[in-house]
C-alpha cells in the first residue's frame, strides 16, 4: 500500500482543469505530489507541470513520487507568492492552469517535529520552511498581548481569545510554552467545550498561529492577481481552501475580476477601462462527497473555487 497520502477533491480537480488542452500546469502548493501525479498522469505527454512549494522535504518527497514524469516536471523551493518572478525565471511566458491547495499539508501534520499537530507531542515549531526564522514558540515570547489577542482572534476567529492570552502569559511566568502539548493543555483549560464537541478547544489556536507564523493570509490576494494575470484566454484557477478567511479572499478576488468595472456605482458610463477577465465556473464552492470524507476525514472542510480566463 502506498504511504503518498490522496489528493483532496481529485475527480473534481480533473473536471474542471481541463487537462487536454494544456501545455503549462502549475501546482504552487505542491505537498508531496499528489495533485501534481494526478494532473501528469491524465494530460498530454506534451504537457509540463511547474510544481513550486516553501518546504524542502515536500520537494524531496515529491521529486521521488514524480520520478517517472522527470521529463516533463519543473520543481522549485519557494513561495506560490512569488510566482511573477518565478515564472519569469523559468522564462514561462503564461500557463494554461494553475491549482492552489491552501493551509497545511498531510505530510506536515503527521510529523510531530515540525510541531503542527495538537495530537503528536513536539517542538512549538509550525514553519512550512524551516529556513524561516521564527517559530511559533518565538511568536509567543515575541508578541504583545494585544498582538497575540488580535492573531488568536483575527486568524482562529476563537470567541476565548483573551481568556487564552491570560492564560498563556501566566503559563510562561512560570516555564517557557515550547512544546505542542504544553500549549494546547494550557488552551484546553482555558477554552470551555463547545457544543461543537467534537473539535478539539485548542484547534483555533493552532490554526491562528500557523497562518500568523507563516504569513498565509496577507500575500494570498497579491498572488491570485499574479496568478490569474498569467493565465493564457481560457486557462483554469482552481483554488482549494479549508478555513473561511482564506475562502474568503478566494471569492472576492475572482467576483472582482468577473465583475471588471470598477466605477462607482453612481457613474453611468464606465471610465475606469477595466473589463471583465474572468467566469466564474462555481457558484458555490465545491465540498467532498461523503465517501470521501469518510475515506480522508481531513478532506471535510475542503472548499474548491473555479474560474476561466476570458479576456488575456
């Protein structure tokens, strides 16, 4: 049995990609490959996938699941953010599809050194790379109060938030907060059960600091634009997102390239020049069927959005 772990919405993926009529792919959140095996392995030999992640062991991982497409691959350490330039560096003058599977990877979670998990026991780490230099145990000695009650709040959306910082601080008068268990016992006492009993207190938390440690949110919007500018007429965006805010952005971007003009709606005539570029191909976002939520539980907050290129 294979250890490479599925890829999230994999029929879909192939629905809405297009795959036939492509000559350029980019996967910019490679993981370890899953997506990129499964777009290879159902498009043209002439078909070339740009694979592009920030963690090196996920390039590792996936230069060994992909090495029978060697020929046809184009892997890079790096950030889906920086894709301009990227592209530009591969001397890629536009691309036919791209696919963004945001958040962390399976891979990540089930290594308790990188410190993601709330489950494993390991080092306060959360750095999708690890060249990066600050932890999330750095981010809570680093942060003030009111930093740490606004990621906690902002990016977990948790209703506790002050009540968790109270208690992290006094947690840290006594030892530092290093480790995974230690931080989500201190959040678990300090987050009373939901009626959503099944979610573990501490997974907001978790979550804040990941996405704050890593600075997901905040270049995402940026990267779409680059993304969507690089796309040939009628090439694919396909975005796979697992928290709200980052599905969130996913959606106004594309609305706002559908839409084009930009004139105040008191304007009768555009002036603006801006046109619209963009169809959006999902009304609503996409979710896993049962079966597959049944067969990867991680795949149930899974939200895919497509559109197409219609002006380049």
């Amino acid at each position: 049995m294979s250890n490479y772990h599925l890829p999230v919405l994999a029929e879909e993926i192939l629905k809405f990609l297009n795959p036939s009529q492509m000559n350029w792919v980019v996967d910019g959140t490679l993981g370890d490959g899953g997506h990129a095996e499964l777009i290879l392995k159902n498009t043209p030999p002439h078909c070339r996938l740009l694979g592009i992640d920030r963690d090196p062991s996920a390039i590792k991982r996936a230069t060994e699941r992909l090495s029978k497409y060697k020929e046809r691959i184009l892997l890079v350490h790096g950030n889906y953010k920086d894709i301009k330039e990227i592209l530009m560096k591969e001397q890629i003058e536009k691309i036919d599809g791209f696919l963004l599977d945001l958040g962390v990877s399976s891979p990540q979670l089930d290594t308790p050194e990188r410190g993601f998990s709330l489950k494993k026991d390991g080092p306060l780490d959360m750095r999708m790379n690890p060249g990066d230099p600050r932890t999330a145990a750095d981010l809570l000695v680093e942060s003030s109060d009111k930093e740490l009650y606004s990621i906690i709040k902002g990016y977990g959306e948790e209703r506790f938030s002050k009540r968790i910082v109270r208690a992290i601080r006094k947690a840290q008068a006594n030892s530092p907060v290093r480790t995974t268990f230690q931080l989500a016992r201190i959040v678990r006492d300090a987050a009373p059960q939901t009626h959503h009993f099944r979610i573990d207190p501490s997974t907001r938390t978790f979550q804040a600091l990941r996405i704050a440690v890593n600075n997901e949110l905040e270049p995402l919007k940026q990267a779409l634009k680059d993304f969507l500018f690089a796309l040939n007429k009628t090439g694919r965006a396909l975005v796979i997102s697992f928290h709200s805010l980052e599905d969130r952005i996913v959606k106004q971007v594309f609305v706002e390239k559908a839409k084009g003009c930009i004139c105040p709606p008191k304007i009768p005539i555009c002036v603006c020049g801006e046109k619209s570029s963009l169809k959006i191909l999902t009304r609503k976002p996409i979710r896993p069927s049962l079966l597959e939520t049944q067969m990867n539980p991680r795949a149930s907050s899974a939200k895919l959005r497509v559109a197409a290129k219609i002006y380049a």
